[in-house]
C-alpha cells in the first residue's frame, strides 16, 4: 500500500496510568491531546444532542423493508448504530462485563501473567508505543484472539475467574451470528447478492475482542481514554458499560455522545467495510473520553478478511456514475493500527 509510514518505538511513561489514578498524579504531556488529521481541537466539545440511529436485529433479519431502510440510512450518514433485538439476553451480557470487571479487578501481579510481549498485540496492558509523538491512551486492554480457533494463544486468556474462558467463547459465537446476519443486510440494502461482502472476507475470518478498562482520569478536559480513530475491521460490535458514558462519534466536525442503552450492542463500520461498499456506508471516526470519579468498561468484538485475503469495492458498486475510490488492499488491520497511533486517517493511503 503506497505511502505507508515507517514506525519508530517511543519510550513508555514513567509511571502507569493505575499508579498516577491511585495517587492523583497529573498526566505528563505524553497524554495531552494533540491536534492532527482526525482530531481538530476547535471540535473538541461534544454535541449535546444524541441522534445516534435505533436498529432492531429480529426486525431487521426478518426481512422488515422499513428496517432494512434505516440500516442504509444508518450507515451511509453515520456509519453507527445501537443495535436492539439482537437476540443475546441481558442476563448474559451482564456476565460478560462482569468477567472484564472482575479480570481488572485482580492484583497487578495477576493481571500482569497475561501480559503482551514487548513487540506483540495479544495479551493484557497497554497498547504499543510506535512513535516519540504517539499520544498515549488512558487505559488497559485485554486483547485477544477468537478465530481462528487454532490461532489463539489461551496463554493469555484469563483462567480466573474461572468463567472468563467459557463467558467469552460462548459470546464470541453469539456476536458471530450477529455479523453474519448484518453482512447479509448490508449487501440486502444495496441491491447486492448477500454475501457479496463476507465472501471477501474468506474461510478463515478473524475474530478479535478487546475489554477496555477506564480508570478514572485527574484531567479529563486533557486526557482521553482511546484517542479518536476509525477501526480496522468490518464490523465492530461493542458492549458499553452499564451505566457510565464515555463513547463519541464525530459526524460533520462535531462529537457526539454515545448513550449508554444497558443492553443495546454499538455497532461501528470499520475501515474495510467503507472499501468494500466503495465509500457508500461510512467508517466511524470515535474516540473515548476520561471520567475523573468513575472507573469504565466496555468490550470490543472486531471480524477482519483472513489473512491471505485482499479486499476491495464490490464490483456492483462501481459504474461511471461512481468510479473506484478504493484500491485493493491486504493485511489492512495492521496498517491502520500504526496509522492512528500517529493520529494519520489510513482511509486515505487506500485511496486511488
């Protein structure tokens, strides 16, 4: 992929974001927001207005023409979504946020068995650091992989509590059937054949999952939580916390706030899906915001193309009235990772 930018490993706080939460300790300016390509500090305030669309999952996976309408027009102006009637029961989606909170809530010493290899993803801390100017995270993840089945590394799974393995291979199958059924309404909603975007995707699709764990930040008018980005995947699906906000979107260089629905599933539009629709159905730019008295979770499932897999615009969206915007692109996830730790929109190296 042309243009693709070099990375340089940058040096790692002095302290961690857990200690300087504990002790009240000011960010250093390692944190501090920065103006770039997808984040203009005059934008910074959100909108105090909520719009963000309402689908219904039974509604729309049974066919419902006026569902199927406002999934198009969903993802076409926001390329988001609150997905209600997803089929997966409150009581359950509680359990997995409470394995997250319960993982995060181990001493250190025991989270930290699980911890990433200094040039790997997978496993429990922060995310890299690729660049001296790379604007840090105000958080921890446990990132993982779900599929293909033989390509996880169950070393950095959590064996206590004792639930979290079962707890999230049982809602990774839950979330795949979700994405499978949306793959096929999207294609639905565009006059397409409907796996004419998860063919592209291949027979070894991969799944990944991300518990994000906010603590709670002395600056929140400096610090955010995950930086502003688009996602790498297809699909993204995201279970908020119960009860604290932290979630913005920004549409038309306004932010706006995500609502916390409890049982509602955030559906995001990832960078490969905005290539495969040829710029038709948007990729979401969204970021998280700090909260300087409560702690936060949310976990992230994202689905990406195999890994021999190259993807592009769907043919039957290509004609003289709206040519090729995209190239075909391969092993995109990566790149778009080292893109927005450098706060670049990869979006724009995929373009012809």
């Amino acid at each position: 992929m042309a243009g693709n930018p070099g990375a340089t490993a940058g040096s790692p706080p002095a302290q961690s974001v857990e200690g300087m939460s504990i002790n009240g300790i000011v960010p250093p300016p390692q944190y501090f927001l920065k103006e770039n390509a997808i984040h203009p500090l005059d934008s910074y305030l959100p909108s105090d207005s909520d719009p963000i669309p309402i689908i219904d999952i039974s509604l729309l996976l049974s066919g419902e023409e006026e569902e199927l309408q406002k999934l198009k027009s969903a993802l076409t102006s926001w390329g988001c979504f609150q997905a209600v009637g997803h089929g997966i029961s409150s009581s359950f989606l509680d359990k997995v946020r409470e394995v997250g909170k319960q993982f995060f809530a181990l001493p250190v010493e025991e989270r930290e068995k699980y911890s990433r290899a200094a040039d790997g993803i997978e496993g429990y801390g922060n995310d890299p650091i690729l660049s001296e100017n790379q604007v840090l995270d105000w958080s921890y993840r446990l990132f993982l992989r779900l599929q293909p089945l033989d390509q996880r590394k169950l070393q950095f799974w959590p064996e206590n509590p004792t639930e979290f393995r079962e707890v999230l291979d049982e809602y990774g199958r839950k979330v795949t059937i979700i994405m499978d059924g949306l793959f096929k309404a999207m294609a639905k909603s565009l006059n397409l054949i409907e796996d004419s975007f998860s063919s592209q995707f291949g027979e070894r699709v991969v799944m990944q999952t991300r518990f994000n764990f906010y603590i709670s930040c002395p600056r929140p008018d400096l610090v955010l939580g995950v930086k502003p980005h688009s996602d790498r995947s297809g699909i993204t699906v995201l279970l908020q916390d119960k009860e604290v906000e932290g979630l913005q979107i920004l549409r038309d260089g306004k932010w706006f706030r995500v609502s916390v629905i409890p049982h509602a599933l955030v559906v995001n539009l990832g960078d490969q899906m905005q290539i495969m629709s040829n710029g038709i159905f948007k990729s979401v730019i969204h970021r998280v915001v700090t909260n300087s008295e409560r702690m936060r979770i949310s976990v992230a499932m994202f689905n990406e193309p195999g890994e021999d897999k190259e993807i592009g615009p769907v043919e039957g969206l290509i004609d003289e009235n709206r040519p090729r915007l995209y190239r075909n692109v391969k092993n995109y996830a990566s790149f778009n990772f080292e893109c927005f730790q450098k706060g670049l929109v990869p979006l724009e190296f995929a373009k012809i």
